[in-house]
C-alpha cells in the first residue's frame, strides 16, 4: 500500500514561543553561527515552507530556538487510496454512430 507523506514547517511558532517576531531579528543570529544568509532568504525562510535545507542551517536554527528538528517540522503520513482503473466504466458508444454524423450537403446548379 502507498503512503502519502508530507510535513508541516513550524518555524514562526517556535521564533514566537522564543519571543523572535521578525526575520530580521535572526539574520544576525544565524550570522554568529557562520550562516551568512540575506535579510530576504530568511524571510523566505520564516515566511514559507522550504523544500530543501541544509543541515547547517537547521543545526544553527536549532540552537538559536533552542529546540529539536522535530520541533521545527512536523510530520505527516497518512494511507493512499488505491487508484481504481477504468475497467468497463465506461459507457459503451451508441450502436448507430452513423446517424449522429451530419450529411454532407448537396449544391445543385441554379439554385
């Protein structure tokens, strides 16, 4: 069976709970750390939900916040519904396909 997996990224709520409230706050913050990221990739940081990220980064996020990955990323996982296959779903075409065809008009001279 497949399992759907996704995740949840938690970074505003543990800067909150540290009492940080903006991204410029942890610009500095990461720079002690030897993380020299711009005012607007941590903005994009705290803001969004990253794809991808460095273990660096997590490790410096995890001791400014002084808190686990866990903490930072929950996640999830759930069940994947099977995908059902089109087997005989579908309605059969009408018998007389022929007459739903329009007929090809006729000019005759003169008229």
């Amino acid at each position: 069976m497949k399992r759907k997996v996704g995740y949840t990224w938690r970074l505003r709520e543990v800067m909150a709970q540290q009492q940080i409230f903006t991204a410029t706050e942890l610009v500095p913050l990461l720079r002690e750390r030897g993380i020299d990221l711009s005012a607007s990739q941590v903005h994009r940081l705290v803001s969004g939900t990253p794809e991808r990220l460095s273990l660096q980064v997590m490790a410096a996020l995890c001791d400014i916040l002084s808190c686990t990955p866990a903490d930072l990323v929950a996640t999830t996982a759930e069940n994947a519904g099977v995908r059902k296959t089109a087997t005989g779903d579908l309605p059969a075409p009408p018998a007389n396909v022929a007459k739903l065809r329009p007929r090809a008009a006729r000019i005759l001279p003169g008229a």
